[in-house]
C-alpha cells in the first residue's frame, strides 16, 4: 500500500504576519486542509489471471481546484485528471463524493471534456510543469470535471471532506483514491500592530489547488489582496482622510483564454474546449466595512464615512481594482481644559485634530469587519483590529520643546510696544488654531497700542 499525505506544518498559526521594508502582510487563514492519497492492490483477493503484480496498476494523476465565492457560501469545484493513454481503458469509472454522499455522474456529463495528447512541446506539458510528474514519451488521456454550486450539495462552511475513487474493471482489488479533508479554525478575529507609515496588506484566501501526482502531495493557495494604507496626520489642519483601501480581484480564472477562433494550434484547439470546463467562474468581491474608530487622544465613534475612489476598475495586469476612501466627517476643538478632543458645532472643516500640545504619540485602532462567510449578523462576521501609531517626538505649541515657541510678556512691560500682535497666554490655543485655518484672523490680535490708525 502506498499513502502520500499532506498535512500543514506543526509550526505553522493560523495568522502570518510577514515584515517586509514598509509592508506587513496578514494570512487571514480560515481553514485547515489535510491530503491522502491511496494506492493499493491486494493480490491474494483478485481472481482475476491478469493480476500477476502486487502493485497498483493505475496511476491517476490529479488536481482539484476549489473556488469560494465572496459574498456567498458557495464554491466551484474543478477536477483534472491525467492517466498513461495504455492505462485509460482499464479506468472504469470515476467516482466522486463529498462529504461522504456520491455525487451522481449524470448530473454533471455535459460538464466533461477529455483529449489524448502526448507532452513533449506542448501547452499541456508547460502548464503542468513542477505539478504533475509526467514522461515526454508517453501519450496521455486527460479528463477534466466541473461541478457548479447547485451540484454540490453543500456550502463552504459545512464541507469536511471531498474523495475521489479510481476503478480498475481488471482488478476489483486495487484501491486508488484521492480525499481532501476540511477543518474549519474558527478563527474569528485578528489584533496587528503597525506604524503610520507602514503599509497593511490583507490576504484573503478564496482559491486552493490540491495536487496529486505520483510523488508528494502538495497545496497551493491563492489570495485576494486588501491594501491599507494610513494617511499621515496632519498637525496644522483636521485630517478627514485617514485612510485608503484598495482591493485587488485577479480575473485570470474567469474567462477562457483559448477563444480565438480558428487558432492553427493543433494543442491550444485541443484545450479550447477543455478551458472551459475548467473555468470560467466569477467569484465576486470581498464585502467588509470599517465598523469603529478609537483615537487615543479621547475620540471615538461607530460612524466613519466611506466613499469609492475607484469601483470595478480593470487594470493591465487584469485585475479588478476597487478603491475606497474612510473619512471622518466630525468637527472637532481642543478642549484646553480637559486636554482632550471634543465635537464642534462651530469647526470650520470636519476631521480629526491633533492637540498643539501633543507631546506623545498617537494611536488610532480601525475595526474592520469582514462577512467571509457570507452570514447575516456582522457580529459574527471575521474582525481586524488595526491599531496604527503616529508619531509625535515633540509638540507643536510649547513655551520649553515646541515647534513653535512663544515668548511670554507680563502686563505693562516697557517692551510690549514693540510688537505687531499680542495676546494672553489662556488664548495661545485659540490663536494658534485660528490663524492656521485663516491667516486673516490675526488681525484679531493686532497690537493696538502701537497702531497709529487707532
């Protein structure tokens, strides 16, 4: 008997967070998957003359694609098969069930294509480099299944287990079969720590390719991309933006790329047909919200602004861009005497404001909420909780470490002539915060003392 099995490594957690220069990268894993893979021939309970090996006869070689859906609990599930040309006619049946139920042939027979081709120079034999183990030499039939969602039978999240069996009509005996088992890690919720210069990039598992050949068995998993990027804030005027994301939906398995008509290719003719039972499959958009925003300097709400800068997208690289901008729209003051943020009905732009006299750094923490599986309350929805830093090395209004330094006249000093403007210490933030949004106001604090027009 020979059993290949894949299992994860024991190292390995459910959330990845990769560091590169001025990105960091989360896995937002949310399953497990183990892979077997079967062969074996019991002699002594074949009858038949033909079985003068012990070994396995057949040798099926197999991918299995599976394609969830955003929005949605359903998935796509492709099988591709290859098998020596001279094995083929023993290959009796092929037999697939998930979740331990058969799923019935005729339901999907008009969702077949089969071909014989050899593999020297071809396509097939360049797409199926580094996958399967195949021989130059040899001819080969290749078999390719889709099941569409309504074949099924079965959601995303109840699938536990998909297994594919290979029977042999000379022997009765011989064991093959391939079976993917599911484990859901029930992981709900995310914390990551990153600067505000540092870029976010989300990863969101939706394609997996479970390769069977001869050797090891071995995964492979796709990812859609979210980029956070927060924006620097702004410590003279409110920040209404504080952050973009831009999602990225790779497009190269939704559409047959071998539909040009009468193609020369003797090989891509062959597959034009095969394509499309392979694909195509359109499996949507990640649907998530930015649900809560806490600043560290007293401030937080359940109502951020979203408005799209870019929907739907197509690049060159064919991929789906879409574009978002999360704003505060809240008007803010300073309150001096708490030292703390609060709302104004008299601001003149909406945003968050950093206190001139803010000498510690900034953390503001977005929840964002993803619905991955497709569930109608969003408390149960997939939770990253990004907690982004800003840093603030000195204040910008200080008498001592400011960025800006005021020099303090006590009343009735002899030197108070000499200057343009003047003001009480109590309205230095009062003055700083008006001048900045409108150099006109200074006019407010004019040195009347030494102004020959009054």
């Amino acid at each position: 008997m020979l059993i290949v099995l894949y299992t994860p490594p024991s190292n390995q957690t459910s959330a990845i967070v990769e560091q590169t220069s001025k990105n960091k990268n989360l896995v937002l894993e949310q399953t497990d998957w183990s892979l077997f893979n079967v062969r074996s021939y019991d002699k002594s309970k074949d009858n038949s003359l033909l079985a003068s090996s012990s070994q396995p006869q057949l040798q099926v070689q197999t991918i299995i694609s599976l394609t969830k859906l955003f929005q949605s609990s359903q998935f796509f599930l492709n099988f591709f098969f290859v098998i020596p040309y001279e094995q083929s006619v023993k290959l009796s049946a092929i037999n697939i069930a998930i979740n331990n139920k058969l799923v019935d042939s005729a339901k999907y027979l008009n969702n077949i294509a089969r071909f014989e081709t050899t593999c020297s120079g071809t396509v097939l034999a360049a797409a199926l480099k580094n996958q399967l183990v195949l021989e130059e030499t040899k001819n080969y039939k290749v078999i390719s299944y889709r099941l569409r969602p309504e074949l099924i039978g079965t959601n995303f999240n109840d699938l536990e287990n998909i297994t594919v069996t290979f029977q042999n009509s000379d022997r009765r005996a011989e064991v093959n079969y391939v079976q993917i088992r599911r484990r859901s890690l029930n992981n709900n919720s995310y914390v990551i720590n990153k600067n505000n210069d540092e870029t976010l990039i989300l990863q969101i598992p939706y394609f997996w390719q479970f390769n069977f050949p001869l050797t090891q068995s071995f995964l492979k998993t796709h990812y859609t991309n979210l980029t956070i990027k927060t924006n620097e804030l702004n410590r003279l005027q409110p920040t209404r933006q504080l952050l973009t994301s831009q999602l990225k939906v790779n497009l190269d398995r939704t559409s047959n790329l071998f539909n040009t008509e009468n193609n020369t290719n003797a090989s891509i003719n062959k597959l034009k047909d095969f394509y499309k039972f392979s694909w195509p499959q359109y499996y949507g958009t990640p649907y998530y919200e930015f649900k809560e925003f806490v600043s560290s300097i007293g401030y937080q709400t359940t109502s951020l602004h979203t408005t799209f800068l870019e929907k739907d997208e197509l690049n060159d690289q064919n991929e789906l861009s879409e574009l978002k901008s999360i704003n505060l729209d809240s008007y803010f003051t300073y309150d001096s005497g708490n030292k703390t943020v609060i709302e104004s009905s008299t601001a003149a732009q909406p945003g968050l404001i950093i206190p001139y006299s803010q000498a510690n750094n900034i953390t503001n923490s977005y929840l964002l909420a993803f619905n991955y599986q497709n569930l109608p309350n969003s408390d149960n929805w997939l939770k990253v909780l990004i907690n982004d830093t800003f840093k603030i090395e000195r204040p910008l209004l200080d008498k001592e470490q400011g960025l800006i330094k005021l020099d303090i006249l006590s009343e009735g000093s002899s030197t108070k002539e000499f200057f343009r403007y003047v003001l009480n210490l109590d309205d230095a933030e009062l003055f700083v915060n008006k001048i900045f949004a409108d150099l006109s106001q200074l006019d407010q604090w004019r040195n009347k003392t030494n102004d020959p027009e009054e």
